[in-house]
C-alpha cells in the first residue's frame, strides 16, 4: 500500500542533513514513510529479474559473458531504464558506462556502480545487485523529487569477471590506470576476437573522458558464507585481500607405466599432488584471512598408462595484508624449490595476475555503519575476499563497499541467491551513505 505524499517542508526536514533539495516539479514522493527516504524493494526485484531473464540458464542462473550480444542486451536495458530517469549516459574508450543525475552543482559526482556481465554458470546477482542498487538509488530520489547537491553517478564496469577476456577487472583497472588501454583493447577470446572488435559490435566502443569521482561506493553480495554464519544483515567492508596468481609448470619425464619401477620414475603429477597439499598448509598457516587455491590443473599426457610429463596449475593467494602476502610468496617458491631436488624436476613459477591488499576509506566505512545502525540494520565489520571493481576505483577515489548475505555463501553458481529483503536493506543503506556524500563542502 503507497504511503502519502510528503509535503515539501517535511521532506526537507528529513533530508535537510544530507544537503539536498526539494524539486518542486519533480514527481510526488509515494516511496517514503513519512520519516525518512527508503528505496522500492519490490521495483530493485523487479529489475533484477528483468536483467535475469537476458542470458537466463536453465539451471536458474546467467550466462552472460562480457561483450555478447547478450552484454549488449543486458547494457540497453540498464541504460533505457537510467534515461527514463533523466540521465546522461556517457561511454568511455574501454566501454564503461556511466550514468549520471545532475546535482545543483557542478562538482564532481558521488559514483556507485559494479558490472553485468557474468561467469560462464553465474548468478542473478553477482555485479547486477551493484548497478541495479544504484538505479535504484536514483528513481528512489527522482520519485521524490529530491535533488542533491552533487551529481550522483552509476557506473556498469567492463568485464569484471574475466570469464571471456583477460585480465579480470578490465575496465576499471584502465579507468584508474592499473594497466593501458592499448593492452585491454588489444585482449582476445578463445576465438581470437578482439575486445576493440566486440566493443565494437555491441555498440558500446565510446570516446568520452570521465573525470574522477567524488567518491565510490559498491554494494554486492558478500560472495561468502561469514555474514549468514554470524546471522548479520550487513557486511561493513574495511578492505579487500591482495591476490598473486600464479602458473606452476611442473617438468618430468612421461614412461610406460608398466616397466618403469617407482623409484626410478619422474611423475610430474606426484609431485604436483604434493605441492597442491603445501598450497593449504601456506593458507592454514596463515589464518585467518590466508587464502590458497588450486582451481585448474592441465596434465600431460592425459593417458592411463602413462607416468605423467608435465603438469600445469594454477595457484591463488591471498592475504589482507602485503606483509603476509608477500611471506605466502616466499612460502610457495620456497616449497617449490624443495621439490623439485627431492623430484629431480624443473619446475616453473610464473606470477599471472598481482594486485595489493587495499584499504577502503575510513570516512566512508563510517558512513556505512552510521547508515546502518540508523536503519536498525545488525551489520558487521567484512574483509572482501574476492576482487571487485572497487579495488581499483580505491586508487583514484575514497571507496567503501557494501556486503549483503547469499544463500549458504555460494556465487559464481547457477543457484546463486539472496533474500530479497536483505538486498532492499543494503540498497537502503548505499541511498544513505550516497546522500551523506552527496553534501557540497561547507563554504
């Protein structure tokens, strides 16, 4: 049931510690209480499922790889509904898209975003929940005729997820100078195609400059299973893990499995199984923010009756602080070293991908807990550890994050889910801390 509309001075009233304005010509408030401004959770529902249905999996999920037609698809929408609100849309070199509302003045914007594209069997949430709350923050202000002091931006991020091209992070990493543009844009698929050649077909290969922020924020699931564990409603992200990954190549010497006795073989794979285990203990020895992964493994060749070659394997680390990453380092090529004299192998450590532990804005981390406990939300602090476009914004910007819970912490899954309720609180505390920010300076 709608509510009734505020009167003008009543509104100012609740909102005149955020800065903002009433726009007299602006649509009536049906969207608040009476004593605060809160967003329209059935309307972010809504639209999340909307975007759902692009890519949309049998198993319930997204496939909606970066720069398909379907991103293409998924980007149309998202922009159609931020022009219904009076946006600009702006498109950067990288195709970034930000989608801008004009504040009363002209300083730069208090930005909010994430990205839409998914893993291969991804989620309905994962990045969408990001965009789509702040879609959500801006039709919640235009309903109300709100106008805020300094323009209020939504950012969609190319290629988070670097499920099609590489590296992960695509867009936001150039758009704060972690790699350059010629090398993003030169990137290719498995089919040699191009991300200049895919911008390109999907209509989203643009030219404009778009200036720093103000601030960032970013709401997602947390992706983990530690809020739902602790039975909070809110993660209060204070930083992001640093990540190393790396590629070990592990070379033996491939022989018939029959005539070859065991102690005199070179199996590439026993050793690799071995060092697979020392990856666990690096990240157990490093609790409890260590992390050590051994996701994909190539062995060579592949045949039953034959003592393995060469393996290859990828190893992920991360940890919260560089100290402690960079002993993790140290651990792994270390226990490589050692295994290969015990094997009589050669073994190669190739770091792929590095980026630091980063700290998140302590001002803004504030924001976020004073947002949630005047909503009455129970909230807790979050360490990130998967890499999100805020990561690198944190570089250019004052960043903070948002987490809400998913069901038994799985993402990256087609069964990816989230409570509708908890994505309606965390959208509510971003329209907060973005009005807090939204405030000009005193003069």
């Amino acid at each position: 049931m709608s509510t009734p509309p505020f009167e003008s001075g009543l509104l100012e009233a609740s909102l005149g510690a955020f800065g903002v304005v009433i726009d007299t010509g602006g649509a009536p408030s049906d969207a608040v209480d009476g004593a605060d401004l809160r967003i329209d959770g059935q309307r972010l529902w809504r639209r999340l499922m909307a975007l759902a249905q692009i890519g949309a999996t049998p198993a319930g999920g997204n496939r909606r790889l970066a720069l398909t037609e379907l991103d293409g698809q998924g980007r149309d929408l998202v922009t159609q509904w931020a022009r219904e609100l009076g946006c600009s849309i702006r498109v950067d070199a990288i195709g970034n898209i930000f989608m801008r509302r004009a504040g009363r003045l002209d300083l730069p914007a208090v930005m909010t975003g994430s990205h839409i594209d998914t893993q291969p069997t991804g989620g309905k949430f994962d990045g969408n929940f990001g965009v789509l709350s702040g879609i959500e923050v801006l039709s919640t202000l235009h309903q109300a005729g709100v106008v805020t002091d300094r323009p209020l931006e939504v950012a969609i991020w190319t290629n988070e997820e670097g499920s099609r091209f590489v590296p992960v992070m695509m867009g936001s990493g150039v758009y704060c100078g972690a790699f350059t543009l010629a090398s993003a844009l030169a990137a290719v698929d498995l089919d040699g195609i191009s991300v200049a050649t895919a911008l390109d077909a999907i209509g989203y290969a643009g030219s404009d400059h778009i200036e720093t922020p103000a601030c960032y924020f970013e709401a997602h699931i947390e992706q983990g299973p530690v809020l739902e564990a602790h039975d909070k409603v809110i993660g209060v992200v204070e930083a992001a893990l640093g990540q190393r990954w790396y590629t070990v190549t592990v070379k033996g010497m491939e022989a018939h499995a029959g005539p070859t006795p065991m102690a005199m073989r070179r199996d590439a794979l026993l050793c690799s199984a071995r060092l697979i285990a020392e990856v666990n203990a690096i990240a157990l020895a490093n609790a409890p923010n260590g992390r050590g992964t051994v996701g994909w493994i190539e062995n060579y060749p592949n045949s039953r009756n034959v003592i393995p070659g060469q393996v290859r394997f990828s190893v992920d680390l991360r940890a919260a602080d560089e100290t402690t990453l960079g002993g993790m380092d140290a651990a792994l090529r270390a226990a490589c070293a050692r295994a290969a004299a015990d094997a009589h192998l050669a073994i190669d450590v190739e770091q792929v991908v590095y980026f630091p532990a980063q700290a998140f804005d302590a001002t803004l981390i504030a924001s976020v807990r004073q947002a949630s406990d005047s909503l009455g939300l129970s909230w807790m602090p979050a360490v990130s550890g998967a890499g999100h476009d805020a990561v690198y914004v944190a570089r250019v910007a004052p960043t903070a994050m948002i987490f809400v819970p998913c069901k038994d912490g799985i993402s990256h899954n087609e069964i990816e889910s989230a409570e509708p309720e908890h994505l309606e609180a965390g959208c509510n505390v971003l329209l907060r801390a973005m009005l807090a920010a939204a405030r000009a300076p005193a003069a």
